[in-house]
C-alpha cells in the first residue's frame, strides 16, 4: 500500500489548517477519504470565506469522508465544523508514562517476541475482531465491518511499515496478545496498537501482558511510553490509570460524511 500523502495548507489572519489525502482508509472505504490534521478558527466572515477553499478542494477529490480531531477546548472551532455537517464521534485520549526507569516491574512467565509472517494470518483474524471502541466503529454511518476490516489493514499494514514493529505474546503456547510499536526517539516509544485476544479477556491477563511490555522497554531503556485510547473504552482507561500512566488534556474527533455515503 502507498501511504504516502501531501499535507495541504490554508493560512490567513483568521484561518489555520493542515489537511490531506488518506490513501489507507480511501483504499478501506473505496471512496475518497480526507483529514484535517490541525484546525484554528476565528469566527468572522473572512474565515468562512477562506474555509471555501477547503471545501472546493473536497469537491475537486470527491471526498466521501472527513475525520478531524482538535483540542477539545476549541470551542469555536467545534460549533463551527458542527454547522459545516461535522458529528463529534468521541474524545480521544493519549494517555502516557515518562519515569518508567523508576517503575518496580516483575517479570511475568508470558513471553513476548517480535511476530514473523507466520503469525500474520492469527493476529490479523484477532485484529478484525476484538476491536469494538474505535472511531470508525462508534459512527453508526460506518458501522462495525468496516471498523474490523480497517484494523485488520492497520495490523497487516505495521508488517511493512520499516517504522513499526508488530509483537506477540505468546502464553501457553498459545498467542493472546499483540502490540503494534513505533519508536519516534531514542527513549520513548508508542504502542500504535493493542490487543487481548477476545477469549482471553476477563481472565487477569490484560494486565499482565502490559505490564509484560513494559518491562520489555525497561530492559531496552525507554523510559516514556504514549498510547491512543477512545473515550467510549472505559476498561482500557482503568487498565492504563491502574498502571501508573497519566492522561494529558483530550482531544475531540469529528467525522463528516457526504449524504451518498450514509446510504
């Protein structure tokens, strides 16, 4: 898959916005799917007029679907893409801990190791269906097959990304987890992606194979790890604030599809 992308710009006195292409979820929904990747407003005539500029840009690509994610204390801003047809679909959360060097972790008998193309076909039947809290999932527009066939992409797509690793935990001989890693600094890292395997759930486990990854980075001297949580996934909030991570201010996520879409 070709992932990538040019990020175009709008920037006057009362607008500021980054949008672009998303070749990923175009390829997923078979429709022209765009993001704004940042968003200031200031309510005037003027930037609605610029806003134009945006939108006859969308008319020009045909775009089907728009996801935006901003600040949730932009309070213009969100009234403003609401009156444009925007639906607010969740808060997202990234939460993060940066002492792990100080943290007492254990080591636990789950074993964890990179996967290899052997692995591909169980994790990606894992990723297709233990996801449940994610945006495409929560927009009743989308619905929950695309939102399975999205992660499977997402999980499937990590094997060829040079920037990401995929990792399995493995459990009586048995795989019931995996993470999805990316390492943008030299002591920080950030989990992408994250699983329990559905009929692993409720058995104590969740924790222990974060808790596992966590040692895992310790051994390699990382000492922050960032994730990406919805709001709408109440138990992994628990799991993280049981853990020690902390949660910065959220940010709100928008979708707006054309009519034809929804249909």
């Amino acid at each position: 898959m070709d992932f990538s992308y040019k990020v175009e710009k709008i920037y006057t006195n009362t607008l500021s916005m980054e949008f672009y292409l998303v070749p990923w979820d175009t390829k997923i929904l078979e429709r022209p799917v765009a993001e704004i990747s940042h968003f200031e407003f200031r309510e005037s005539e003027e930037a609605r007029r610029d806003f134009k500029v945006f939108t006859d840009w969308c008319d020009e690509h045909a775009i089907k679907l728009i996801n935006c994610r901003i600040p949730h204390n932009l309070i213009v801003e969100s009234m403003f893409l609401q009156e444009q047809g925007f639906r607010f679909i969740e808060l997202n959360y990234r939460p993060r801990i940066t002492n792990l060097q100080e943290l007492k972790l254990l080591d636990d008998e789950i074993d964890v190791e990179p996967a290899s193309e052997k692995d591909k076909m169980i994790l990606e039947k894992m990723a297709g269906s233990v996801f449940k809290h994610g945006r495409f999932h929560q927009d009743p527009r989308l619905g929950g097959r695309v939102g399975n066939i999205r992660y499977k992409y997402w999980l499937l797509n990590a094997f060829e990304l040079p920037y990401q690793k995929v990792y399995k935990f493995v459990f009586e001989k048995k795989i019931i987890a995996f993470f999805v890693v990316e390492y943008p600094e030299q002591d920080h890292c950030f989990w992408s992606l994250t699983a329990l395997a559905p009929d692993m759930q409720g058995m104590g486990l969740g924790r222990r194979v974060w808790r596992k990854m966590m040692h895992k980075h310790q051994l390699e001297g990382i000492n922050t790890i960032s994730t990406s949580i919805s709001s709408h996934n109440t138990a992994v909030q628990n799991l993280y604030n049981s853990l020690a991570f902390r949660f910065p201010t959220p940010s709100a996520t928008f979708h707006w599809l054309a009519a034809e879409s929804s249909q």
